[in-house]
C-alpha cells in the first residue's frame, strides 16, 4: 500500500468514528448513483488531445497550457476543493513527490473550480509550491468530461458539514469535477490517466512518478 493509501485509510477511520451514519450512507448513495453515469467511459482518455486552456492561478496571474507544454510534459490534477480531506491529501502527497516530478521534466499543476482566494489560502495552509488554478464554472472540466452535478438528495449533508459550495466556487450549480489526474506530453496528447468518481480513491503517486 502507497503512503497516500495508508493516510487515506487512517482518515476513513478518522471519519467513520466522527461523523453520523446517515451521512456516510448518503455519501455512499451518492457515489453509486454516479457509477451508472459513466464517467470514465464519455471522458478524455490517454490518446486524446487535451485542449488548450489559460486559467487564472491563486494570485490571478493567468496562465497558459501551451506555455507550460514547451518546456516539457504537464500533470494535471482535477480536484473538488480545499473542503475536501480527500483533495488536500492527494495534493500534499504530489508536493511531497515535486522534486522527483521535476526531475522528470514534468510539471505539475492542480485545478478545481474554487475561485483564487481559496486556492492561495489552501497553498498557504499545505506550503505548495506548484500551481493552483481556477476552472470558473468547470468550463474545462466540462470539455474533458469529467463534471457532474451533485444530487439534491446529497446536499443538505454537505451544508451540514459546513461545506457551501457557492462559497467556494461562486455559483450556485453545484456541479464538481470528479478527482483526475491526466499527463499530458509535449505535444498535447494524453499519455496517461486516472479517473475514480468514488472520490476516496486517489492516484498512486509513486506509480505515477515511474511512468514520466
């Protein structure tokens, strides 16, 4: 078992002991339903091209694929949020492995709907040291094929844990990525992917860095 897997087990524990019953059911319903949606199968896959994007970062310094694409290849991290226990670890877990990343000539940037501000406090708060950026209204997400909406059944358990969507993400659509992680090479195409809707399931970080 990966480091990331490990960490990700102790927190099941954690919040299996902390939060209701009921939440965690509605949790669970909620990732079923999205199995029959068929994420995985309509979504970008390795082979494709990705498209193009510029996206503001966490200062709202706007920045460019095609640029970051000529000095070598790109990781691309989907992510739900600062909210999400789940996103902050995966994220902590690449900042560990930046160097090696680095070494690869790969760089690594993560995207998430949240607007700019929340981005900068989640760097501040995990001392990242790669790039955050903003898809305002999952507009990339959405050509990739990886949106979906959260169910209105699911919502009220959300907003009992504290967690506002509109707040972060600054609409009231409550439409999410689901968590992927895509390599892009030099020349635009997907060289390799990993997409989950059961948001617990993350990237094994080390077999990522073996395949750059």
């Amino acid at each position: 078992m990966d480091n990331l897997a490990e960490q990700i087990e102790e927190l099941n524990h954690t919040l299996s002991s902390q939060l209701p019953e009921e939440i965690f059911k509605a949790f669970g319903k909620s990732i079923e339903e999205l199995k029959t949606e068929k994420i995985e199968e309509r979504s970008l896959k390795t082979g494709d091209k990705m498209p193009e994007f510029i996206l503001p970062n966490a200062h709202g310094k706007w920045v460019s694929s095609r640029e970051i694409l000529t000095k070598g290849k790109m990781i691309l991290a989907f992510y739900r949020g600062s909210w999400c226990p789940y996103c902050n670890l995966e994220l902590k877990g690449l900042q560990d492995h930046l160097s090696e990343i680095k070494n690869k000539n790969a760089a690594l940037v993560a995207i998430s709907p949240q607007s700019p501000d929340h981005s900068l406090t989640m760097i501040e708060k995990n001392d990242l040291e790669f790039e955050l950026l903003t898809d305002t209204h999952n507009t990339l997400a959405e050509k990739l094929g990886i949106t979906f909406q959260l169910q209105e059944f699911v919502l009220p358990y959300y907003k009992a844990l504290g967690i506002e969507l509109e707040h972060y993400n600054k609409n009231k659509s409550n439409t999410l990525p689901v968590p992927a992680v895509f390599v892009i090479d030099e020349n635009g195409y997907v060289i390799f992917r990993f997409l989950d809707v059961n948001y617990m399931n993350r990237i094994n970080i080390e077999e990522l860095i073996k395949l750059l």
